[in-house]
C-alpha cells in the first residue's frame, strides 16, 4: 500500500466533501431544492468513500506483524486514520 498516494486520496476527498458542503449550504440558502438535494447526494457518495478507505487502511493495519522494521509504516497509518 502506498501511504503517500492514500493520504493525498483522502486529503483530496475532505476537500471536496467540505466544497460540496459548503455549495449545498448556499443552494439551500437560495432555496434551490434540487441542486441541494443532488449535493447531499455527492456528499453521501465522498463520505461513503472516505469511510472505504478508512476501513481499508484498518484492515492494513491489523495485517502487519508489530515488529520493529515496521513501526514506521504503522505510525504512518495511525497519523492518517487519525485524520479522517
């Protein structure tokens, strides 16, 4: 697993959650019903998402053997699942 490639991934996804976000607050604000509702909708699918690669990192993690050749590796994972 590419630990780099995974962090920029999600940073990338709470990005964008926050831009749909913040998009969906102004449609609603200009009562723009659908354009909300299509917004909460891209907001479930990116949350959706994040919480994959969550998981995923998770299952990584348990996968490794706790040993000192890896201990850089696990706190890297920590740090990121600390993040989402």
């Amino acid at each position: 697993m590419n630990l780099l490639e995974t962090k920029q991934e999600i940073l990338r996804l709470k990005l964008e959650l926050v831009s749909i976000q913040i998009e969906k607050s102004e449609a609603i604000q200009q009562q723009d019903y659908l354009k909300a509702a299509d917004l909460r909708e891209k907001e479930h699918q990116v949350t959706e998402t994040l919480k994959n690669q969550k998981k995923a990192l998770e299952t990584y993690l348990n996968s490794l053997v706790p040993d000192p050749s890896n201990l850089e590796e696990i706190n890297s994972i920590l740090i990121i699942l600390k993040d989402i």
